[in-house]
C-alpha cells in the first residue's frame, strides 16, 4: 500500500500533522506528504515551493513513518493530483493500493480539479473530517451532489482500501478536530498576534528566519 497527502502545507502546520498520524496509526503504513509545486486551485503560496519544503522536511523530522515527496516540486506547470497519479502508478505493480488523502473540506471541491473522476481509475480517496465537515453520506450529497453521485457507489471502510488497487472512497473521522488551518497562521503572522503554537518548533523558527508570511513579503 502506498498512502499519499498532498497539499500546498503554506505553512504545514500541527492539523496537518495530527491528520498524517491518523492516518498512519489507521492503516499500520507509513505517509508520503506531498508538497505541491504550483496549485492550480487556489491563490499563490505566501512561501516558494521549496520553503514549503523545507518546511515539511523539519515538521516531518523525528516522525518514523511521515516522510516528504518532492515529485510535484519535478515537474513543469501545475501540479495536478491526476498527473502525479499517473506518474506513481507508472512506477509501482499494478496490483498496489494507492490512497490519496485530503480533507473532506477539500473534498466538496473535487469536482473541479483536472480530470477527477480518473483519479479513482488511479487510487482510492481518503477523506478526512476536518472543523465544519462530516463523514456522513447525506452531509456529502447536501453540499457537493456532483462528487456524491460520483462516490455513492465506492463508499467502503478503510480497512478495504487494502483489496484492491483503486476506486474507493472512505471517510475517515478525526477524533478530536484540530482547528489548525494554513489561512489562519498566516493571517495571525500578518496581523502580529499568537501563531507559534499552531506549528511545529522547527517550523516556527524557519518562518522567523525566512520573514515568511509578513506584509510586503518578496518571495
């Protein structure tokens, strides 16, 4: 099984983390945290891709089992998740289980990210609860009916995820919600007020020494 998250982690902060671990502590397998390069859904990092990097190499430092991917950093143009998909599976045997995780945050977005229903030709998706969301089924179709008619019909346990290559959704709760976001440490950072606690030590004292995230910032 390979397991991988990715996400622009601008900057990874302690919510990335506990979902990483949940995730390893869930299926007994190690994590692959995938930075990406250049989003092609959401507004331009407040830190380069390799700051952001740099970021996960110290965030994931001492932890066993969480370890960072530069493959979207590789490559030219847009990271998109079906591209890297396509690269992974290139690479391992056809049998292996792939799983993507995202937050179910993220999740009601799927529908707009390039060629979407192909990824679950690729590996199977994991979403996780995140604050605000759910991992019910009719809290899915109220809010994203497009990605729920998709999923309806793969719905399965995490522990299924194991038996077959790809094609299968699960939800995956998060017990307790960590309130953590990447929006929230930068606005906290830009306004001058408390953000040290939401990230790793190592992490803070790379974004003090880097002045990432400050008004006026020169990337």
């Amino acid at each position: 099984m390979r397991i991988l998250y990715g996400g622009t982690f601008d900057p990874v902060h302690e919510g990335h983390l506990a979902i990483a671990r949940a995730v390893v502590f869930a299926f007994d397998s190690p994590v692959s945290l995938l930075p990406a390069a250049d989003p092609p859904h959401r507004a331009a990092p407040g830190a380069s891709a390799e700051q952001r990097a740099n970021m996960l190499d110290l965030a994931v430092g001492g932890e066993r089992r969480l370890f960072v991917d530069r493959r979207e950093l590789h490559r030219d143009g847009p990271s998109f998740t079906v591209e890297t998909l396509e690269q992974l599976r290139a690479e391992v045997d056809p049998g292996l289980s792939i799983v993507w995780v995202l937050g179910i945050d993220s999740l009601l977005e799927l529908d707009t990210w390039r060629d979407w229903r192909r990824i679950l030709d690729l590996a199977h998706i994991l979403g996780v609860e995140r604050p605000g969301t759910s991992v019910s089924e009719d809290w899915l179709q109220g809010r994203a009916p497009a990605v729920h008619a998709e999923l309806s019909g793969r719905w399965s346990l995490p522990g299924d995820l194991a038996n077959a290559p790809a094609g299968r959704y699960a939800p995956l709760p998060m017990h307790p919600l960590r309130l953590e976001s990447a929006t929230e440490v930068r606005r906290r950072i830009a306004e001058g007020l408390a953000w040290e606690s939401m990230v790793p030590a190592p992490v803070a004292r790379y974004i003090r020494e880097q002045r990432l995230y400050r008004p006026g910032q020169n990337r």
